[in-house]
C-alpha cells in the first residue's frame, strides 16, 4: 500500500518560470534583533525563512516590505517568496502558523503578479507608537510606560511640522547607508485613548532607520516643555542628528500599515 506523503502543498506547472506569493503576517518583536537575516543572530525573517524552506522543501527566501530594528513589533507586515511551483496557500498558511513560535502568525498568503516587489512597490508605510502611563506587566513590549505630564497639543503642533519638509537627515541614524534622506509623509498625529493611553500614527511613502523612534522622542521631549515647536522645526531644518532627542524605545513601536496600487 502506498504511503501517503505527511505534506504536499505543491501543484506542478512545468510551464511556469515561478509564482510569487505575498505573505501578510504579524509579529512580536521582544525576541528577535529585528526583521532583516542576520548571521548568527534570531530575526524574524530567519525563523520564517527556515519553516517555509522546511514546509516547501527547498531552501526559500523571503523580501520583506521594510526592516524593522530590534524590539519593533509589526501588527501587519507584507513579504513576498517566489516557488518554482503553484502552492496550495491555505494550507501552507495552516502549517506554517503550526511551526512558527507564538510570536509570528501569518494572516494570509495569496498569488500575485510575478513583477509585484513587496519593498519596492510598497506606497505607503504606517507606524504606530505607543505610550501607556499605566504601569502593566501585560504591555511591558508592547508600550512605552511613560508617567510624565506632557501637552498633547503642543505635540501635535509639532507633529503637524513634519508634514512642511521632506529631508529627515535630523532624524535619520548614521552609517545606514541611505542613498537619500528624502522621505514624504503624508500624517502625523497624536490621539488619546479612553484608557489614557497616546498613540501616535505617522505614515509616510517611505522611513529611515530608526527615524519613528527618534521622531517620537523628540516630540515628547517638545511635550515635556524641553523643545518650543519652533525649536522643534528648528531641529528638522538642521538636518542634523545630534540636535534630535534620543530615540524611544522599540517596545512601543508597530509598522501597523502597507499599501500597494492593486
């Protein structure tokens, strides 16, 4: 009697160069030193690089929509792979949320066209950060416990700055190789939960690295009554980074959005 295989997601197409999929996913960013593959060191792309080669049977790489830094969360996160093969995407999306840790889960895997680039045809990134001043050992990765009396208005006047200018050479971290530090963003702003939680959105067409976390210090730092918004502007014209607060911590920082034209 023949023996059945324990997993087949493949349906062969011999006529076909390759398929590409999109992978939307979450994660939890405490465990890992960020998105992008590191050698010896756990990211996010590793782990799930090494299950879906495990899943597919051939060693399978992933592109990302973007990195994210040690610490970072994603609550929705876009990659693409591509298969010599077509892929039954229900079921490996099952199996893969089976043998990933508890920190990543995968949303969603769906067939797209073979030249749509999850990084370059990305137009519009959305981070969200988070700032608790209710002390809960719940949100100690997911917030910025933060008990100081800041002024949200003046935080969004400040914030509302950012929108006027698109060079963020004040804001971006040195030595990363950026081929520019032209980015266009489109919304920041600050609201307040009912639990008293501030939660702050900033989207843009692209981001630097470490660009969000020293944005949102700074503009606490301008709540807290150390920067006017005119110094705050001050700081973005300078273009130059050690003006800028120091940066807020990873915990409470979630790229939250991609968009793409399909």
């Amino acid at each position: 009697m023949r023996s059945t295989p324990y997993f087949s997601v493949f349906t062969f197409h011999l006529s076909l160069r390759f398929v590409r999929y999109f992978i939307e996913l979450q994660y939890d960013g405490a465990a890992y030193c960020g998105w992008q593959r590191q050698p010896d060191a756990i990211t996010v792309q590793g782990v799930i690089e090494e299950k879906l080669s495990m899943l597919l049977r051939v060693p399978t790489e992933i592109v990302g929509a973007g990195r994210t830094d040690t610490g970072v969360n994603a609550s929705y996160y876009v990659a693409h792979f591509d298969s010599e093969t077509s892929i039954d995407t229900q079921q490996l999306c099952y199996k893969l949320n089976k043998v990933l840790p508890a920190d990543i889960a995968i949303i969603s895997i769906r067939e797209v066209s073979e030249t749509l680039h999850a990084r370059f045809d990305a137009k519009l990134r959305e981070y969200t950060y988070f700032l608790t001043p209710h002390k809960s050992p719940f949100r100690r990765f997911s917030a910025w416990y933060f008990t100081a009396d800041i002024d949200v208005e003046k935080m969004n006047e400040a914030a509302a700055k950012l929108l006027e200018y698109d060079d963020f050479t004040s804001f971006a971290k040195l030595n990363s190789n950026n081929k520019t530090n032209i980015c266009h963003i489109s919304h920041a702003h600050w609201t307040i939960e009912e639990d008293g939680t501030l939660r702050f959105t900033i989207r843009a067409d692209r981001f630097l690295r470490n660009m969000v976390r020293a944005i949102v210090g700074t503009l606490v730092d301008v709540g807290r009554g150390r920067y006017s918004v005119a110094e705050f502007e001050d700081i973005i014209q300078s273009r130059d980074l050690s003006r800028c607060s120091a940066g807020a911590p990873a915990c409470g920082l979630f790229l939250s959005d991609v968009k793409y034209d399909v």
